[in-house]
C-alpha cells in the first residue's frame, strides 16, 4: 500500500512503478499485485463511491488514509474471494501501523459502507449484470458482467457517469463522445478496465511455436484471430524463460504489429527506429527486412541500455546512442520508423497509469515532441525514402493532424493511413482482443508507387 500512498501525492500524474516483492510468498505477490493493478486502474471509480460512503472527497484525506481506502475498497468491489472483514481488516491495520489508529476508524467506518452498498442476495438482490450499460446503480468489471450498486450511486451526465464507471480520464470520455458518440466513447472506456491478454507475435517464427514438456502443464497457446499472433496464459516466470530461448517470437499486440506490417513489400537497405523503446519493433524490422541494416537508438538512458540487450547477437542491428544517429544516417535512411511517445490512449488496459493524467496539457506537449521528432526524420531520410509514423494513441492531434501537419511543413506526400480502435475486451474472448493504434507513411512520394499496397484507414 506505501505505492498507492505515494501515488495519492503524485495522482493524476501517475508513474508506472515496481512493486517489493521482498519476504513475501508466491501467492502472497501475486494478490498484492492484483490489488495495486485494482486500485489504479479503477481509482476513480473507487474514489467515487469512498467519497459517498464517507460523506466527502477522499483527494482532501492523507496520503495514508486514501490509500487504505483505496486498496480496501478494490477487494470489496473489484476482487472476487476476499471475504469482506478480511478486505477491511487488512487495510484498517496498515492504516493503523502507518498513520494511527485516529485514521484507522475512519478506514474501517467507510469500508464498512462501501463493503454495504453492494447488492447482495441475502436482500433478494441481484448481485451481477451480464453485461455493463452504463447505469447509476452498476459498475463494470473486468469478465463483462457488472456489479449491481444500491441505489443510483454514480453521476447522472451520461459522459461523467461512464469515465466514473470505468475510471477513464473524463476529458478523454468526453473527446471520445465528441467525435465517435457516446456508445462507442464508452466502450472504448471499457475496454480498458481489465487486465489485456499476453500476446506473441509469431509472423516470423523460423520454427513450431510450441512449449518444451516442462512448461506445457503451466502455459497455454491459442491462436489469436489475427494471423501470426497467439495468446499465451500461464506464469509470467515460465512465459519469460521460453521467449529468452527464442529470439523469433515475441510479445507483441497485433495493433502494434500492423505498422511494420504495412510496410513489409519495401526492401530499404538502411532503416532508423529513432524511437525503439525496448526494441519489439527492431526485432520485427529486422525479421520484415532480412536483408537491411539497421539502426536503432532511444533518448531514454535506461530504455537505451534495454535495447543493447535485446538485439545483442543481432549483426544487422546497430543500436547507437541517440546524439549519433546523424553521423550515421544523415541523408541515408530509406525507412525511418517513428514510435513515438504518446499519450498511450489507445492502450489503457495496459497502460494502467495513463489513464488517469491524460489531459489538455499533456497532449500539447506530446504533440510538440511529436512535431520535433517528425522534424528530425526528414533530415535522416534520403531523397527517395519514408518515415513510418506511428503511435499506440486513437487522438486525432497525435495522429491524422500531426502526419498533416508535416506533410505541409516538409512537402511530402501521406499514404497508408491506418487508425485501429481498441477491439474485444471484458468478458470477449482473448483471442479477439487489439489495442489502439494508428500508422502512416510519409515520404516525397505516396508509397505505393514504390511499393505497390493499397492503403488502409479503419
């Protein structure tokens, strides 16, 4: 609970952060993690209903106090076979150990009404509804159904209501209502409320992508609908093993996949990832061009030092500091791809902490780094190659408006729009889920004359 105590203080700008596994069991990991991706993920649903059942806004408690309302209000509501006194009592005595046992009162009075405004059945309630519908007396959970409230506890504006129910930043619900209606803003919203299925991306795999005899029992493979992909379920140690043995299948969404996708006709014989992150899109442009060389950089120190990792081995991989990448491709490139920092709108469900500072300020500033980096891959590319503009947002400004915005600032021609909405979700099978994502080609030409595939926009 101290890293939601220390996220009251930073909240709504959120950090991903690594949780102390230290003395602690398997099991007991495991549910502290499940309660830490609860609390953040659904913490303004959880606020929401701790503010009515404590007669005030929970942001103007301590640090300490919120948290311990938070992580006890994520078992009550959110986490099934937690009993309800053990979900308070945990939470009460790690008030009491931390603040005192003043704040620990309060925890355990609130809890107690929050653990209350269930629908139970011993009230000849019904306790579940197959399917959320964005109602005042409903919450979504993460299989689909909804869980039924007393009364018409959340907010009456439809739009409000459903970034309270899903814990999406209103503005972003908002923005979503605007341009796609309030349906599809609210499915959007919901697709995130649960964790997203492990996928692998196993379009270039030199062999049968199949677990050796020690892990078949723990983990398990199904054929996702995008072809290529697979979701894998099992323990994360033994998933990880495996990918450590492979170095042809990797996790990989297949929204995010698409983009390199789109331009696996090209034959560039120098490519730039300028933004490689931990590098799952190198290792998907070196397996795309088999015969390119490639140079991969990142202006994040730690992201940097993950990537040297990742393609050590890899001989047609250079991965270069990002000061130097000019010296070596200046004028050269003939692919420049461009992951760039994002709002991450289009990936909330893994993402976690995205959903809650997503806002005005923070897209402008986004789009001035976007601007910048689209700047700089002009001047990498040679006279007659593309950039591959891509992101994991669905908001125009990130996307449609900033691929535009270079196209007249560069004179240079956009082709292979592409925009994916998230798709599948709570309660859908794994096997049809995708994130968000949008992907676009810019060049002094429109790519197709050099390549020969129609354009797609979804």
């Amino acid at each position: 609970m101290s890293a939601l105590a220390q996220h009251c203080l930073d909240f709504p700008d959120l950090s991903a952060v690594t949780l102390d596994e230290a003395g602690l069991s398997d099991r007991d990991a495991a549910f502290m993690h499940a309660v830490y991706d609860a609390a953040v993920r659904r913490w303004s649903t959880l606020e929401w209903i701790v503010s009515r059942a404590g007669g005030r806004e929970s942001s103007q408690l301590d640090p300490v106090t919120r948290a311990g309302l938070l992580a006890g209000s994520a078992q009550l509501l959110l986490l099934d076979r937690v009993p309800d006194h053990a979900a308070i009592d945990r939470s009460v005595e790690w008030v009491k150990q931390t603040k005192g046992r003043g704040a620990s009162g309060l925890v355990n009075a609130v809890l107690r009404k929050v653990a209350a405004s269930r629908a139970r059945p011993d009230d000849g309630m019904r306790v579940f509804r197959d399917r959320w519908s964005n109602r005042r007396d409903e919450i979504p959970l993460g299989d689909g159904r909804a869980l039924i409230l007393k009364g018409d506890i959340l907010p009456q504006d439809n739009a409000r209501r459903a970034a309270v129910a899903t814990s999406v930043s209103q503005w972003l619900v908002e923005r979503w209502s605007d341009r796609l209606g309030l349906e599809e803003a609210g499915r959007i919203a919901w697709h995130s409320i649960g964790p997203a299925p492990v996928i692998l991306n196993a379009a270039h795999a030199a062999g049968p992508v199949e677990f050796p005899v020690a892990a078949r029992g723990s983990l398990v493979l199904r054929k996702h609908d995008r072809p290529g992909h697979l979701c894998v379920e099992g323990p994360r140690a033994a998933l990880v093993g495996y990918l450590e043995s492979r170095s042809d299948v990797w996790v990989q969404d297949p929204s995010s996949s698409e983009a390199v996708e789109s331009v696996s006709d090209l034959s560039p014989s120098l490519v730039v990832d300028l933004c490689a992150g931990q590098g799952t899109k190198t290792r998907q442009l070196a397996a795309a061009f088999p015969r390119s060389r490639i140079v991969a950089t990142d202006v994040d120190a730690r992201r940097l030092a993950t990537l040297r990792k990742v393609t050590a081995g890899m001989e047609r991989v250079q991965t270069a500091d990002s000061c130097d990448v000019e010296a070596v491709a200046r004028g050269r490139a003939d692919l420049v791809l461009l992951d760039v920092p994002c709002s991450n709108s289009g990936v909330l469900a893994r993402r976690i902490e995205a959903r809650h500072r997503a806002g005005p300020e923070q897209l402008a500033r986004l789009t001035q780094i976007q601007e910048a980096i689209l700047d700089r891959a002009v001047s990498l590319c040679s006279p007659g190659g593309f950039i591959l503009y891509s992101t994991c947002s669905i908001e125009e400004e990130e996307n449609q408006a900033a691929v535009r915005s270079a196209a007249q600032r560069h004179s240079l021609v956009a082709s292979r729009v592409r925009r994916t909405l998230p798709g599948g979700g709570p309660g859908a099978a794994e096997t049809a889920y995708r994130d968000g994502s949008f992907s676009a080609v810019l060049g002094r030409t429109a790519v197709e004359q050099a390549g020969g595939v129609h354009s797609a926009s979804r």
